[in-house]
C-alpha cells in the first residue's frame, strides 16, 4: 500500500466547512434584489477563500500551483458574474473534493497509472510563437518538440523542452486554416516518422471538409541546404540555432464528418494502427475515425465511433507504444488505456484516470514525451511556460 499523506483531505474537509460559512455569509450580505450588497463586500469573500485555498496547499508538501488553477478562473468568474456568485463558491467546493485530492495522490487511476504533478520545465523562447495550440514529442529527433499557431504562416516550428527555438518550417503548398493540433505517428512508408497537422478548427460548424496534413517529419538543415522533402531528411539537433526549412512532400488527407460540420481541436494518430480520429469540441465531444489507408485524392468519410464522458476537448495524444490515450481541455485531463481486445476507441467506454493538469492561461496543448514516461502542456500566448508531468514507473506500469 503507498505512503498516504492524510493532512491534505483533512484540511480540504475545512476548507470545505469554512467555502460553506463564506456561501452562507455571502447571501445574508445581498440586497433585496440578490446581488451582493456592495463590490467591497464581493471583493473580501473572494480573498477570503483564497486565504482558504493557500492554507489548504501548504498541508501538503506534494501540491504545486495546480490547486491555485482550480481556483483561479473561479474568482474571475464570481468577480464578473453577479447572478452565480453563490453557485460559484457553491461548485469550488465540489471541485476542490473532486480535481485536487487525484493531484495530491498523483492522478491514480486504471490499471494503477499514476502521474506527479507538473513542473515548469521550459518558457517558449520565440516570439512567433503566439497561439500555441498543437505540441507533439519527436520520437526520431532526441529532445524536440513540435509545436504550431492556430492562425498565421502556415509552418509547424521545433523547439526543446526548455523552450528554445531551433527552427521554422514551412509546409510548402498547403493553407493555413485553423491548425488546431499536431501528432506524430507511422505513414505510408514503413519505419517513417510523419507529422500530421489538423487543420479542423471550425467555430461557426460551417466547414463542409476539414483538412488533415501529413508529412515525414523534417529534420535538421544542411548548411547548404535549405528545402527538405521525402525521407531523406537527416535529424533535428536540440542545440542547433533557429533554422527556417522549406519542407515539401505534404500530402492533403481531406476528411468529412457523417453527420454534418463541427467544430475540433483535438487529432489522435493511433501508431498501431494508422488510423486517424478527430474529437469535437462540443459537449460532450464526440469521437470519430478514419481508417488507415486515407484517400489523398478525393474526400474520406469519418466514422462515428464513440461519446467521451466529458467535452470541450481541445488537445490529445497517443503513446507511442499505443497503450495510453490522453485528453485535455482548458480545466481537466485524463487518460484511457487501450482495450486488450477490439479497437482503440473502445477505450473511452473504460474508466478514465483523472491527471493533473496546471490551469495555463488558454491551455490547449498536450502530448506524451517519445517515451511515454510523462506528457507536456504548453498554452497559446507569447512566452508561455512548458509544464512537464512524470509518471510514477513504481506504481505506472
């Protein structure tokens, strides 16, 4: 049985007790309409209950700045909403029993996977760099990640865990059109890493296809040589400075969804398999597939194959063995372990194991590390940190 830390659930039972004293003062404190009698007395509940929350994470030594995520988005949501203000302090109790207790614990769950909270690994260095919602591990280039904008040029660029910028590449003949996430996974050719970039983003659900590109992952630059193609790209070097590569070879997967547009942020490559999946971003999202091979001449039909227990997911990844799937959305995260038998989506009908996730400022990127000893975050907005979650090997596998 591992070392249990008891200070933490106790001291969140008080807080608890204290969020409620703090609901119920709050209502003695409105107006004869239900609004809180003035903006002074708004202002001291919402310090208060932070004074709560930064006492409860000092119970436990294991608790980063996830618990202050939690709370966060809270305090502005009862700053700016008046009408759910009683709601709001109502709920950050439930989500403190709920989202903090699998952080402390380190997130164990099915089959005994158990992750540490995130730390803060790397800051984005470059600039460019400013809508980050797509972060993929390089499983052929030794410490580098491949990350993208959701709007602008269209290139995917390479940077380390650490945030440094090794170089811009350009994907030559396609569009930018809502990159919304980014994979690594097999392809046509045998013993190929490729990037797949999903352009599926669609807020008005008005798109009739939606894009999916797919091209073997490029690798460091020849002095001499700046336009890559094919499979003969040597590696990418994590020390090199910022290169700018012409990338070419890109192929244009298009898919359609079976039952009309929807908006997406989230693109899975199984390795097992090849097939694809595209998750929407609605509530709850839903789960769809394209079986591998997918037409690069004409328009592929994705098939509906599951309901997650949760929405708004807006960024994903698959180990590279294809035993863990994970999933995130601005709040929360979870991963789902791949059915000994049938397909991979069936893992979504199987109990998730709830991981911690530190609330970033518009956090859409996840993605396993090459080995799947752990998972990245990184938000979109310039200078964002990268946050690094190990898995526990005792108790993970």
């Amino acid at each position: 049985m591992p070392n249990v830390d008891f200070r933490l659930p106790i001291a969140s039972v008080v807080a608890l007790l204290l969020l409620s004293r703090l609901r119920r003062r709050d209502r003695q404190r409105r107006d004869k309409n239900g609004y809180p009698a003035s903006s002074k007395n708004y202002a001291g509940v919402n310090a208060e209950a932070s004074t709560i929350l930064k006492w409860t994470s000092r119970c436990s030594d294991t608790v980063d700045t996830s618990i202050y995520a939690v709370y966060n988005p809270f305090s502005r949501f009862m700053i700016i909403d008046k009408e759910k203000h009683c709601v709001g302090i109502s709920c950050l109790g439930v989500i403190l029993a709920v989202s903090i207790l699998p952080v402390v614990y380190g997130a164990r769950g099915a089959d005994g996977l158990r992750f540490f909270p995130g730390r803060k690994v790397g800051t984005v260095e470059s600039s460019l760099i400013n809508e980050c919602s797509g972060i993929a591990a390089s499983r052929k280039n030794p410490g580098v990640l491949w990350v993208h904008n959701d709007d602008g040029p269209p290139c995917v660029y390479a940077v380390s865990p650490q945030g440094k910028h090794l170089g811009t590449y350009n994907l030559d003949g396609v569009r930018m059109r809502d990159w919304e996430d980014i994979s690594v996974g097999p392809g046509p050719e045998p013993n190929v890493d490729y990037l797949y970039v999903g352009a599926i983003g669609d807020n008005s659900s008005k798109r009739k296809s939606i894009e999916v590109y797919r091209v073997p992952e490029p690798a460091v630059v020849q002095p001499f040589d700046t336009t890559q193609g094919g499979q003969s790209s040597p590696q990418v070097d994590a020390n090199q400075a910022g290169a700018i590569v012409k990338v070419g070879g890109v192929e244009t997967i298009e898919l359609v969804y079976p039952d009309g547009p929807r908006d997406a942020e989230t693109l899975l490559v199984d390795p097992l398999t090849r097939d694809l999946y595209i998750i929407s971003k609605e509530e709850p999202s839903r789960v769809y597939r394209a079986a591998y091979p997918q037409l690069i001449t004409g328009k592929t039909t994705l098939e509906y194959v599951a309901r997650m227990p949760w929405g708004t997911a807006t960024g994903g990844d698959i180990s590279g063995d294809g035993r863990m799937i994970i999933i995130r959305n601005y709040f929360a995260a979870s991963v789902w372990l791949r059915p000994k038998d049938g397909p991979l989506w069936r893992a979504f009908g199987n109990n998730e194991c709830k991981v911690p996730l530190i609330v970033e400022p518009q956090g859409e990127a996840i993605c396993f590390d090459a080995n799947g000893a752990g998972y990245y975050t990184t938000s979109e907005h310039r200078r964002q940190p990268i946050y690094y979650f190990p898995m526990n090997r005792q108790n993970g596998k």
